[in-house]
C-alpha cells in the first residue's frame, strides 16, 4: 500500500548536528517520514513520527521547495564558518516519492552552487544513480554511504520488506565507484549475512561502516527493543544475531577482504570526511 503524502512549505531545512551527528556542523532532511518503513528504524520512537500518530512507513510530508530555503541558509551559516551536511539522518533522501518530487535532487542542484564543505549522502536506494551528474561534481567534498545490511535477500524481506532489494543497492553502489565518488557499505543495522559478504563489496565500497542496535540506536539496544525487532530474529532461529557482539562476525569477515583503516564501527563510519 503506497504512503499518504502531504505537502508544506518548510521555513527552515538544515537542523544543527547534534548526538549521534556531533561531528557535522548540521543534518538535512529533504521528507519527513519514510516510505520503506524499516522494522529497525530509530525514528518510529522520535517526536516527529509519535505527533503524527500514524504507523511508521504509512505517511511522506514533502517539503516542497525546499532548495529556496536551503540557498538563503547556506548562505548565511557559510558567513559562519565550515559547514558540513549529513543528508539524511530521520529519512531517506531517495525513497519512492522522490521520483515525482525531485526534492532530493533540488537540494543538490543547490549546494553544487554553493557547496558545503562536506556532505554526506545516505540512503539504501538505487535511485541515487539518478544523479550521479550532480554528485561528482563535489568531488573529494562527499561521500555516498548505501545501507546494505545483509547480502541475504530472504532476510531483508524478514525486515524491511519495502525497502530495495540487496542486489539492485549493490549495482548503484558499483556505478557509483565507477563514476569516481567516493563509497562507503553501510552495514547499519547489523543482520544476519553470509561468508560471501565481504566478497559482493571488494572493489565497489571504498570502506564499511559496521553498527548494530546496541551503539547506533542511542540507548544501547533498549529503543530496539520496545519496537519488536528482537522478536523478528527470533522467528526465523537467528537469536543469536541479537547479542551485542554479534556484529564482530561481520568486523573478522570485512578484515579477510578490507584494510583495517577501511572498517570502520559505528559512529566513526558517519563521521565527516
């Protein structure tokens, strides 16, 4: 069932960094809520998914002309001093209604003009390769991070049944690197994959990210599980995936193929730059 979607006309667009986003100067945010309704997603217990009193994944507000917006305040917080985007942190900037919408790519067309010192893309869409044109033209100022994680689409459907498929985020992740920005594999939140994993990123992620529910999700796994997700393991006899040194199977995997300066945990795999 596709999403509700409602128009407003925001009258700011970038929110200072903070949290789990200290190291960026502030976070951008193209929609507010999101269509792929992710089982793990953090934002179903933040404010701006509880006011709405709606089920997570049901609803979309675009903010329409929000590139208006964001050239008045790029201009003013340069004046400032440095500044550096994480794009997006409560939504994902490529999801389905973005096709129609091209709210995403406006906001890009605007910081190629006037472009930050670092921005940060993330996403788990292959959408993203729409605008390549425009990504490469920040050059060493971006990096794109793909969520990918598991390489087992059996266990994506058990989680985030709405979200693209394994195989199609790895095709964008590969054009992405052929086109020279720079990549990074997202392995947010960490799910159950095979040996084979590590072997589907060589040469098209230039590092990974690893993190589970226990760092990422700011309240050492508690907010994970008020929302059932351990539940979901347990269905399908992957229990032992929910202990919190699970994601060191992963970490000893990305090691037999990637530098250990190219596996990165948690909060340091999101950092700028």
């Amino acid at each position: 069932m596709k999403p509700d979607i409602a128009y407003r006309q925001p009258k700011s667009i970038l929110n200072r960094g903070n949290g789990y986003l200290s190291g960026y100067t502030h976070s951008l945010n193209p929609y507010a809520g999101c269509a792929f309704g992710c089982s793990f997603c953090y934002v179903r217990k933040l404010p701006v998914s509880l006011f709405k009193g709606r089920d997570w994944g049901t609803w979309v507000d675009v903010k329409q002309e929000a590139e208006k917006v964001l050239r008045k305040e790029m201009i003013r917080e340069k004046k400032k001093g440095e500044v550096t985007i994480f794009m997006s942190s409560s939504t994902d900037p490529y999801q389905p209604v973005e096709r129609k919408e091209r709210i995403t790519r406006f906001l890009l067309e605007t910081m190629v003009e006037n472009p930050p010192d670092f921005l940060f893309v993330q996403t788990r869409s292959p959408l993203v390769r729409r605008d390549i044109d425009l990504l490469k033209q920040f050059g060493d100022k971006l990096r794109v991070s793909m969520t990918i994680e598991t390489d087992d689409d059996a266990i994506r459907k058990q989680f985030s049944p709405k979200a693209p498929q394994v195989s199609s985020r790895l095709n964008a992740l590969e054009d992405l690197k052929r086109h020279g920005i720079r990549t990074q594999a997202a392995i947010a939140p960490v799910l159950p994959s095979t040996e084979k994993f590590p072997s589907l990123l060589k040469g098209i992620a230039d590092r990974v990210c690893i993190d589970d529910f226990y760092m990422g999700d700011g309240s050492g796994g508690k907010r994970t599980e008020r929302l059932g997700v351990f539940e979901l393991f347990d269905e399908i006899g992957k229990e032992n995936w929910t202990v919190d040194t699970a994601y060191r199977i992963v970490e000893n995997r990305m090691y037999e193929v990637f530098a250990k300066e190219q596996v990165l945990i948690s909060q340091d795999g999101f950092a700028p730059y």
